[in-house]
C-alpha cells in the first residue's frame, strides 16, 4: 500500500512511541547496570473508593523484615558522631567475628546491621552507653520504627528499686512493678542471679515526654500497701518547645541532659536477662 509523502513517517513515529516502555525496560535488562542494581516490575496498583491505593503483600514484608531483625537503632544525645567514630565504640562493646554494618540516616540517628543476634544483644544488653561524655539511646529497631516518637520520646531507662523486699524479685513481680513505669525490658545479671540485695536493676522504656515518677505504689497479696522508691541511673532532659530528647532549641539557655554517673558493684558485669 502507498502512502502520502510525510504520512508514512508520522504512523512509524507514532508507533515508535507506543514502543517506549519496552524499549526502555529492554535497555536495563540488557546493560551493565542490572547486574550492580535490582531490576523492578510493575504492578496495577487497586483503585479503592475511587482511590489509587498501593497494596503490600504479607509475605513480602515479612521478607524483608528477617533481614533486619539483628539491628539496633543508636541515637547519641546532643552530639553527631561519624560513622567511623561509631563503628569504633562498637568495636569496643563486643568482639564480633563479622564487623556490623552502620547506617547513618539524615534525621541524626544510627542503624547497626549485627551478623546475628547475639552480637546485637551483646550491645543491647551492656549499657547505659555512653559516647564522649553523651548518653546514647540503643533501641531495637522494628518495621514500625518511628525516629520522632520511638527515640525522641520514648527512651529506655536503667532504674533501680532500692531496698525492694526480696519476695518481689521474681520475673513476674519485676515486671509487675516496673510496668508502673512503662513497658519493662530486662533484669540485669546481679537482680536475676540476686548477688546484689541492696537494689533491683530493670531497663524500662518510659515516655519521658510525662514526669518519671519517684515512688510506686506496690500492693502485696495479703493487702499491704507500701511505697517503692524508684532512682534513674540517668534522666533525660526533654525540651517541651521541640517535643525531642537532646535537641538544640535551648542551648542557648545552657540546658544540658542530665546524666547520672555510671556504677560498679563487685565488679558485676551488666549483662542482662528477659523480664517480660
């Protein structure tokens, strides 16, 4: 079939362009890049309510979760250490045969990649840690992870109950009285094995966004109330004007968090336990 002069050309331009995705898709599959990269697929997303809605598989995020199950969210209060600098504190916490992967991500935190779980919890377990005279905040990461609320408000904290009557230092009276305070997290080695009676020692997250309370309220089985004094090995200064744990706002006026200093008893390790 012949055709005019020009209308040939136009039909093979417009065909030309109705080929594009493939011939783009063509091209990363076939060059250098696919193999340094991760080739991609696309997938309808589903209209709902007269919406574009991107529907996520179970399965997938599940996946990629697995991945990330032996990381540690590390936050150091009121200082930016390098990546280098962190790795080398790291390196002085725990002695792992695979040297952890560090992320820094753009909102001032660390992500630390462990090659498995026991080195993780090696770090986890071992603080209150400290970089440069800072405190530094050490959180499990989850696939929920919020910076902003998780470490900026929510802050795990070493408590200690002094004189706590030693018919309350089970796992479950623990956790029965540190869920006072927030969600309890770990006993340390002196409370679980009792080779420390003075004081119980629990790592809980609390919300530092409300006042830490100084007493709790205890009630034993048989009606008696009495009041247990709770000390924090450090108290961090939260600034109401940015709603964050260690930030700036203020530094002007010398706010500074307060720490408490560390301590050792008979050369107890920190080494620590599940409570709950």
């Amino acid at each position: 079939m012949r055709c005019k002069r020009g209308s040939c050309e136009t039909t093979q331009r417009q065909i030309d362009l109705n080929d594009e995705p493939k011939k783009w898709a063509s091209f990363f599959n076939s060059n250098r890049m696919s193999a340094k990269g991760m080739g991609l697929n696309y997938i309808n997303p589903i209209m709902r309510n007269g919406e574009q809605v991107i529907e996520l598989k179970k399965e997938e995020i599940e996946k990629a979760t697995e991945e990330w199950k032996q990381a540690l969210i590390l936050y150091v209060v009121g200082e930016s250490p390098t990546i280098a600098a962190t790795e080398r504190y790291i390196a002085l916490q725990v002695n792992t045969v695979s040297k952890p992967k560090v992320y820094y991500h753009n909102d001032g935190y660390f992500l630390v990649r462990f090659a498995n779980l026991d080195d993780r919890n090696e770090v986890l377990y071992s603080g209150p840690h400290m970089m440069n005279n800072k405190p530094i905040i050490v959180k499990v990461w989850s696939a929920e992870f919020d910076f902003n609320k998780e470490v900026l408000q929510t802050v795990p904290i070493w408590v200690k109950y002094p004189n706590l009557p030693l018919s309350c230092w089970s796992q479950d009276s623990l956790s029965r009285i540190s869920s006072g305070l927030g969600v309890p997290l770990y006993a340390d080695e002196c409370t679980t094995k009792v080779e420390r009676i003075s004081f119980a020692r629990v790592l809980v997250e609390m919300d530092v966004a409300r006042e830490l309370p100084k007493k709790l309220k205890v009630e034993d089985p048989n009606g008696r109330v009495f009041e247990q004094a709770v000390q924090y090995e450090w108290i961090p200064e939260y600034y109401t004007k940015c709603m964050q744990v260690g930030h700036q706002c203020n530094k002007e006026e010398g706010n500074k968090p307060k720490v408490a200093p560390r301590w050792s008893i008979n050369g107890c390790r920190n080494k620590l336990w599940w409570v709950a």
